[in-house]
C-alpha cells in the first residue's frame, strides 16, 4: 500500500516537471547554504583549533612590565626586575609544570652563502615542553646546554628551509650575527600562530649562550618574559593568582595599591574565548542559511495547495470508491516529502561542491562534516513533513460529494 502511494506520488510529481523543478528549488538552495555555511564555519573552527593547539595548553606569558622615566612611561617587556630567577621560582607552585625564560631578537644568520633575518630566541631546556615542541631531527637541549652557554642553534623549519634548502643542516655551523653555532636539531612545524605570524620562522639557543654572547644588557639575568606551562586538571584561574602573589612577593610589591611591574597573560583563556566565538560564528552562520529552507517549505505548502485545488475532482472519486480520509492524507504528505527529500539530497551534492569551489578558489578551509550533512538532510525532510501537512489535511477533509461537483 505505502508502496502504491510512494509510485504515484512519483508519477503527481512527474505531471508537472516544471512546477515540481521550481518548488525544488527553495529546498536546494536551503539545504546547499546550510551545509556550505556550516563547512565555512566548521573550516574556520578546526583552523583555531589547530593553531591553537601549536601553542601549546595551558600556557602562561608573564612579560616584563614597563618603566617610568621621567613621566615617560616605557611599553612592555623593558622593565628590568623579570628575572630568570623568576621562573625557577614558580616551580614551586602547585599547578606549574615547567618553566623557560625568553629573551628575544631579530638578527641575521648566515649560511655559507645565504642569509636570513630571523627570531633568535633564548630559552632553556624546558622550552620544548612549555611549546609541545619537537624536534623533527637531531636532538633537543639539555640542562648542560644552558649550563656551559653552548654555542648550539636549533632551527624551525621555514628558517632552516631558507638557509639550507633541501640539503641537512645538522652539524653545519653557522653565524647568529658575527657568533658562530653548530645546528645541532631542526624542530618539527608549528604552522601559523593565532596573529598569523610563522611559528617556524624562529631559532632557538640556550639562555645563557643569549644572555653571553647576543643580548648586550647591562642587567644581568633579565629577561623579556617567562613562558609557563600548568599542569593539567588545575584550575588555571587559581594558578595565575597564585603565580601572581609569589611574583608581587619576590619583586617586594607590599603595597595592594601598587600595579604589578609585569603582566601575566593566559593564553588558555584567550584560546577558549576564540574558539567559543568561532563555534557562534558556525551557528549564526547556519541559521542564517536556515531561512532559505523555511523560505523553500513555504513554497512547498504554497504548491501543494494548488496541487489540492487542481485534484478536488480526483480527491472526490477516491473518496467516493472508499478511499479513507488517512490515505488522501498519507498520499499528500508523501508527495510534499518526496518533493523535500529529493531537493534536500540535490541541495547536500550543491553544498558540498560549493564548498569544495570556496576551498579551491579563496583558499579556505572549510569542513562538510557528517553532522551538518546528517541536520540538513534531517531538516529538508521535516520540513516536507511540517508544510505539507496543512495541504494534506485540507485534502483529506474535503467532502466527496462536494469535491466531485468540483470544476
């Protein structure tokens, strides 16, 4: 029986190629935008995401505070009371892992015949850890490193591509400035951070080597910031405060009106606040694309009403040779989903070409996942089943004698 009414709700459709095509159509374009917006949305999700977790989790940057000189306030990072000391210290703190000092610049290396300007930075060996950071080859910094101020250079991967192409950099010694340093391990890619600036654009030396033989500082042990990792399954709130009071107690900042001279930024808040956003723009972007599917169902009850109009005649012999009131109404509800389906199944092949053609011609990422293919095709088909359903009742109520004096 369901069988029967299924082919003749085919065959209704087939009558009217046209109209069938056009009532098609709101759905299709429903259905397409919905899964487009949410692979555009999904895309830009997984793209923080990604560059998220090249950070690194729960990570702190406490940064040097500034100077007053003379009434002229100085920017971050050139008060000189940050001490590598500093962050030894807060190791001490319950939810702290590890630890590494920073101190940074932009200087030329020189590789036999290229150069390169790049971000030279001073760590130590926990460096990596804070990061997440491997090395793809050689071997990573130990603590003797630090120690005996090695003259050892570990390059990212776009730095190491400029200086040495395709050829093995490990052992090669090259010039930081007019410093020689051996490449001692190529660190695995980073991508892209939050900013867009390349993470692999980098090489990183020990600490003391920095301090010795590049920084030029008159104060000894300063540093520009500490980068932090907590541990995981603590509050990271009550960490930072804690980091907090030890760091205002060890620069004797006793005053609770005096400003902290240095700032403690948590990355892991930050990272929160872009993905929830990110996970808002995915929503907002696909309820908007949902107004074309209720624009599509709108027509669709719009074209069954007038299919029910031209078929008063038809619905009036049915009746009259005992067709019950649910069959007419099983007929029409089939023909207004079948109408929806298949647009929706049309609308899911646009939708993901669509955002196949977005990706190819804009270069961004985007995502067709099973969820929004599994909602669309789910909501195209409730909403044959939601606007055809009045036209499907007004059908089935129709009195026989009166739809069969129908002209």
């Amino acid at each position: 029986m369901l069988f029967s009414m299924l082919w003749e709700a085919v065959r209704a459709m087939g009558a009217n190629r046209m109209r069938t095509s056009l009532t098609m159509l709101g759905i299709i374009i429903g259905v397409g935008a919905v899964v487009l917006m949410l692979a555009v949305g999904e895309g830009t999700r997984v793209t923080i995401k990604k560059q998220v977790d090249a950070m690194g989790t729960n990570i702190f940057i406490v940064l040097a505070g500034f100077q007053n000189t003379g009434g002229a306030r100085t920017g971050s990072g050139s008060s000189p009371r940050l001490k590598a000391e500093d962050g030894e210290a807060l190791l001490s703190i319950d939810g702290v892992e590890a630890e590494s000092p920073v101190s940074n610049s932009n200087l030329q290396i020189v590789a036999g015949g290229q150069n390169w300007n790049t971000m030279v930075m001073g760590v130590n060996e926990e460096y990596l850890t804070v990061r997440s950071w491997e090395v793809e080859y050689g071997r990573p910094m130990d603590a003797l490193d630090v120690q005996s101020s090695a003259r050892l250079i570990w390059l990212g991967k776009s730095t190491a591509k400029e200086l040495f192409g395709s050829s093995d950099p490990l052992g090669v010694t090259i010039r930081v400035g007019t410093v020689p340093f051996t490449v001692t391990g190529i660190l695995a890619a980073k991508g892209q951070s939050l900013d867009g600036r390349d993470q692999d654009d980098t090489a990183i030396i020990p600490m003391s080597t920095f301090s010795r033989f590049l920084q030029g500082t008159h104060f000894q042990g300063q540093v520009r910031m500490i980068m932090v990792k907590g541990k995981d399954g603590y509050d990271m709130d009550i960490v930072q405060e804690d980091m907090r009071a030890l760091l205002r107690e060890r620069h004797h900042i006793t005053d609770p009106e005096q400003e902290d001279d240095f700032f403690i930024n948590n990355l892991s808040a930050v990272m929160e606040s872009a993905e929830e956003t990110a996970r808002a723009m995915t929503l907002l972007l696909g309820a908007i694309a949902s107004v074309s599917l209720a624009v599509g169902g709108i027509g669709i009850m719009n074209i069954m009403l007038v299919s029910v109009t031209e078929r008063t005649r038809e619905i009036g012999i049915r009746l009259a040779i005992g067709a019950r009131k649910k069959d007419i109404l099983t007929q029409f509800i089939l023909e207004a989903m079948l109408v929806s389906v298949t647009g929706g199944l049309l609308g899911l092949g646009m939708g993901a070409l669509g955002a196949y053609l977005v990706s190819y011609f804009w270069h961004i990422s985007v995502y067709v996942t099973v969820f929004s293919v599994s909602l669309s095709f789910t909501v195209s088909l409730l909403t044959g089943l939601f606007f055809g359903l009045y036209p499907a009742w007004k059908a089935a109520g129709q009195n026989p004698i009166e739809a069969l004096r129908y002209q």
